[in-house]
C-alpha cells in the first residue's frame, strides 16, 4: 500500500461514486470495446483496465488505489485479469467500480476447427459460453459438437458422484480418486434446500451444487475414506418421504474448475465474542452456520465482506485459535463450528471500524478458505523460522500448533516477531509460556519504537538483524522461513533472505 492524499480514502470514493458525476465519460451509456480501441487508453489521464471481458475507465480511481497509481499502470491498455487475481483477487472490482463501466469487450469470430471432436472436448472443459463459440460455425459442426457434449457430461456425472437415500437420510457420494483426502478439503454448505459441495484437489475444485428435491434440516454429516479418496456428504430429511430426485442442478453443478476460476462464496456468520487481545486488536469469534461444514487449512486465510454506504468491501484475514495450545501430546481439538479472526482496529480504517462496531449476535460473510500454503512444506522440514511483523502473526498461529504437535523432524521452531512497542506484542505472555513448554521452540521480539525501559533487541526488519537470528541449526539441514507483515515488510524480508543466501524454496511469504 502507498500513502494517499488527504480525501482520498475508501469512504471518499465511495462518496464520488455516488454522487452523480460521469466517472466514465460517456454519459451513461454502454459501448463494445476492440483490442484496438482498449490498446488506445493506456495513460495516467486516460486509462481503461479490461477485467473478465468488462472494460473500466480507472482514471478517475487512480488517486484512491491503495496500491498507488503505478500499479494500475501495469495493466493500463490491456486486460488486467491475469494481473488482477494475483494481487487482489478478493477485491470486489464490479462493486467498487460499477460507475466507471464503460461496457464489453468485442468478441472474436472463432474459425472453424480442423478436427471437430477435439473441439467439442476441449469446450466442454473449459466450459465456453455457446455464444462465443458455435454462432460462428456451420450446422452440420453443432451437431456434432451437441452429440459429444451430450456423452461427455454422461460419463463425466456417473463417474464422479451418486446418491441414494433410505426413509430419513440422503446421501451424495463423490469419487474423488485422490489419496490423502481429508476434513479441510470438504466445504459444504446446505441452507434453504440449497446444498454446494465443494472438494478441493491441489489447485482444481470439484463442485455438486443443486436445488434440493425436498427440504433437509439444518445437520449436515460428512464422511471421508481417507485412502481411497470418498466423500459422503449426509443430509436429514424433514420428511420420510421418498425423493425422485437429488434436486434441480444449478449453473455451476458437476463441473471441475481451476479453483481461481471458481469465483469467492460467501456464508453468513454470526459473531459470538469479540475479545481485546492488545490497544488496538481484538479476538472475534464467529459461528458457521448449523449447515456449514468449513475447516480452515493451516496457512489458509478466509475473506470477510461487510456492505459499507451501500458498496459491498471485502478484506483477507487469517483465522487463528482461540489460544496456543500448551500441551502437546496430541494435537488441539476444535469442534469445527467456529472460526477466530485476530483484527486490528485502525482510527481510520473503514473496514475494521465497520467490524468493531457489530454487536453480538450481528452477521458478517465469510468465504472459502484460500492460499497456496501446504503442511508438506513443514513435514520435510528440520528447521522452521517464522518472520512476523505485526498482524502478520496471524498465520503464524496455526502453524505453530500444528509444527510443534505434528512434526517430530523439525529439530528448532524459532518465531522473529518485529512491533512498534510492547503494548503492540500479540499474546506476548503465551509465547513466552510456550518457549518454555517446548525445547524446541524460541521467540525473539524486536521492537521499532521501545521505551528506555527495554532490554532486547531493536530496529526494523533488515540483513543485520536476520543473518543475527536467522540461521540453519546445522550446516546441511532443510529449513522452511515463513514470512508475513505488511508489503514493504515482506517484499523487504524476502529480498534479504536471499541476499543471505536462501533459495526461492525455502521462503514462503504469506500474501493475500
């Protein structure tokens, strides 16, 4: 992020969207943009961005990106999908920027394919809408293409799930195939007949999602045969009666998608506890709803959403526990309904202003879990050490527990946490506990700003301070430095970690 000018915050541009100017230049009305015309606008004072086929005028946007005007830049001209998703997938573009819609992108006439039946294939997996590929091709090729979609969706739906019932239950059965299957790999969610189950498979999602036959109470089971990769999701029936059908398939049913593809989903939440952990942070409890079922990995960070003046805002956190676990004889155990988000409350901040004030028993939505982060990464490691600046605690959290309950190679778990003052230190007293606990584990707290009456280290995040602590516990062993804080503060770290002489594969800093 870059510092803004004074009235260019959020909230004051959520005040322009909604005060009637033209943001786009073209009075209200909507055209259809060509490659060339889109290559044409690719300036500060003029500036469209295409993002999934809709094209923006961003230049009225360019003083409140928080990312600063050179970021938008990099996409200015040309479409920015590719370069959207890896920054801030999560960012609510058509909300945030409905006023600055200029209209489509012109689509391209498809040729017609050499080889017919590959072309009907490679539509079916990539699911391209009809009007952007069979309008331009001859009757006799639709044909074709209708037949093998037709046998293509039939084998593609036996071979990857079934159901069946018996007087009170329904149960849907999904081959997954994949080894290792487990609890955090399953989302479902069944509310008002609606059910959506999602199975995670590396970076690919499997999805059943349908309008159910009959109503189901709210209790949702999920059982998982872990070595042959089969899930059942279990569902109540209010009736004992009997169902003709699963339900009514919805758009995005029995399909298998890149998970980036697949868009956020969102659930209502209740917030059950809101607890001060320093000054300024606070621990939030939210329940899942009774026909939830939602386990957020380790390192995996959810998003929340709150409508603000009218215009939806949505921001990554990463859940936490509820305390560090000081027994480690057997891993912590939750009971799965409740997800604990660490937030601090900024004076000025939009959005966290917006969550402090919820009372208990208020809703906000929560999405999927998402991130690439993978447990693997720990369990062939010796050697862990945990770069945390501030909230970027967070995912810190997690991983600490499942490092020290989890992992027997890891020989030394070592947490760097860098904060302005000791009033700013999370959980200060339970990491100290845990250094205690566990041989294993050492933390060192590094202040910016520390009173006279501070006896340990000080300073900002630099190449001194990491070759002092950071360093393999012998000379051959495999380490893994996680890393997450603010932008300049990861960008930075990771720069010196390889000035030090660590390689890409042994970083892994946590962004969302």
């Amino acid at each position: 992020q870059v510092p803004l000018k004074p009235g260019r915050s959020l909230m004051d541009w959520i005040r322009l969207t909604k005060s009637g100017k033209d943001l786009t230049g073209l009075k209200g009305r909507l055209i259809e943009v060509t490659e060339d015309e889109l290559s044409k606008h690719n300036k500060k004072e003029d500036c469209w961005i295409c993002i999934r086929g809709f094209v923006y005028n961003v230049t009225p946007y360019m003083e409140y990106h928080p990312g600063g005007e050179d970021e938008l830049m990099k996409a200015a001209g040309t479409d920015g999908t590719d370069l959207f998703d890896q920054v801030h997938r999560w960012v609510n573009y058509e909300s945030m920027l409905k006023e600055c819609l200029l209209g489509r992108m012109a689509v391209k006439p498809i040729a017609a394919p050499k080889d017919f039946k590959a072309f009907a294939y490679v539509n079916f997996l990539h699911q391209i809408p009809e009007e952007e590929t069979v309008v331009y091709l001859k009757t006799s090729i639709i044909l074709v293409i209708l037949s093998k979609l037709l046998t293509l969706s039939l084998v593609f739906k036996s071979g990857n799930y079934d159901w069946f019932q018996t007087d009170s239950l329904i149960t849907i059965v999904i081959y997954t195939k994949q080894k290792d299957m487990n609890a955090e790999l399953v989302i479902v969610d069944c509310q008002d007949k609606q059910l959506r189950g999602e199975i995670i498979m590396d970076d690919h999602s499997y999805l059943v999602e349908v309008d159910l036959d009959h109503a189901v109470s709210e209790d949702v089971a999920v059982n998982i045969a872990e070595k042959v990769g089969k899930v059942e999701i279990i569902l109540n029936k209010k009736d004992n009666i009997h169902w003709n059908m699963l339900g009514q398939p919805r758009e995005a049913h029995n399909t298998f998608i890149k998970r980036t593809d697949r868009g956020l989903f969102f659930r209502k939440c209740k917030l059950v506890s809101k607890a001060e952990v320093t000054h300024d942070t606070k621990l939030f409890c939210l329940m899942l709803p009774k026909g939830t079922h939602l386990r957020v990995p380790t390192g995996q960070h959810v998003y929340l959403k709150q409508v603000i003046a009218g215009t939806e805002v949505v921001k990554p956190y990463t859940p936490v526990l509820p305390f560090l676990s000081l027994d480690f004889q057997e891993p912590p155990r939750h009971d799965g309904a409740h997800i604990y988000l660490m937030i601090k409350i900024y004076s000025h901040g939009l959005f966290t202003q917006a969550l402090d004030h919820l009372q208990i028993g208020d809703y906000i939505s929560v999405s999927n879990p998402e991130g690439n982060f993978k447990k693997s990464q720990v369990q062939t490691s010796e050697d862990l050490l945990l770069l945390a600046g501030g909230t970027g605690f967070t995912p810190m959290v997690k991983l600490l527990n499942f490092a020290l309950t989890e992992v027997s190679c890891l020989r030394t778990v070592k947490l760097i946490f860098f904060n302005k003052t000791e009033d700013d230190i999370l959980w200060r007293n339970q990491l100290e506990q845990l250094a205690l606990k566990d041989e294993r584990f050492e933390v060192q707290f590094i202040l910016s700003q520390p009173s006279k009456e501070w006896v340990g280290k000080q300073g900002k995040i630099s190449s001194s301070l990491l070759s002092e602590f950071v360093k393999r516990s012998r000379r051959d062993s495999k380490v893994l430095i996680c890393i997450c804080g603010p932008a300049p503060f990861t960008e930075q770290g990771v720069q010196y970690l390889k000035d030090l002489g660590y390689s890409q594969e042994e970083i892994h800093a946590f962004t969302a």
